[in-house]
C-alpha cells in the first residue's frame, strides 16, 4: 500500500521559474500566492492592476502561454515553467506597440484602471489573426469592466488596431 504525499503547507515555499515578457525569472512562492500578486510584489510588474480579486472585472488579464487569463485567479505555482506576458512586455524598446498607439490615438481610456486588462485581452485578439466584426469585438471585450469610457472608444481603438494589422 502506497503512503499518502505528506501534505504541502500553504506557508511553505515552492521553487518556480517562468518566462516572463521575454525574461526568464524564478523565485519561491507559498502555494496559496496568486500570480497577480508574485508579479506585482515579487517582480514589482505593476501594471497588472487588482480590481474585484473574483475574476470579474478583468483588470488583472495578462497572457499565459499566449491566451488571457485572470491572474488574480491563478496561482503563481500553476504558471510554473510557463510564458507570461504582462502590459509591462507590449512596448518595445520603450516605444508604444501599435495596439497601444491605436487605443491612444481613438482616446480609448480614461482612468486607466482597467487599461491593463483590455489590452492584453485585446493582444490575445489580434495574435490570432482573425478578422472580428464590431459586434464579435464587443463580445469578447464583454469580460472586462470599465466604469468611465461608456466602451465606444475602447471599441474604436480595437477596430483601428485590427484594421492596421497591429500585431505587437
């Protein structure tokens, strides 16, 4: 008979290593520490913004291996080994990507609260490469919350980024 795993104390801190915007970074974490927060307190990337810390409002979106997820959500032992990319990783030798210039350019933010959340759920868009039509950029914008632009904007600068084949 095979003894049960000795049982992994919440306090007790786990070696891991994931590439992060491009950089492989390592640290060790309590298994209870959400990927949100190692990225903020441990690899002081703060522009990954904490909203509702329930996986609603989006402002925590970043990418794991390519597709946004909720990092206020996910464990930052779960993202062991994986490639994640934050708002921090979409400029490029300190120059606005074009899907940031895009958002700029149709005044697609006001606080900037939530900004984080839509781009990178607008970056996972447009590396897939598809065409959307307005009402398909809505939908899958329709998991992020933003309490001052009324979406228009926001909507615009999607538009304008995918019409420009703005990939980052």
């Amino acid at each position: 008979m095979n003894e049960p795993p000795e049982p992994i104390s919440p306090y007790e801190a786990i070696p891991i290593r994931l590439r992060v915007n491009g950089e492989l970074r390592s640290g060790a974490v309590e298994p209870r520490r959400t990927l949100a927060d190692f990225l903020r307190e441990e690899l002081s990337l703060t522009g990954t913004h904490l909203g509702c810390e329930h996986g609603v409002c989006g402002a925590c979106t970043v990418l794991v291996d390519g597709e946004p997820a909720r990092s206020c959500l996910l464990l930052a032992v779960q993202v062991n080994g994986a490639e994640v990319r934050t708002i921090e990783g979409l400029a490029v030798a300190g120059e606005l990507s074009p899907l940031q210039s895009a958002m700029r350019d149709q005044h697609g933010f006001q606080c900037g609260f939530c900004t984080p959340g839509f781009l990178m759920q607008i970056q996972a868009l447009l590396e897939e490469r598809r065409a959307l039509s307005e009402a398909e950029v809505r939908e899958e914008l329709s998991g992020n919350l933003c309490r001052c632009t009324g979406y228009e904007s926001i909507v615009r600068g999607v538009m304008a980024a995918l019409g420009s084949g703005a990939d980052g």
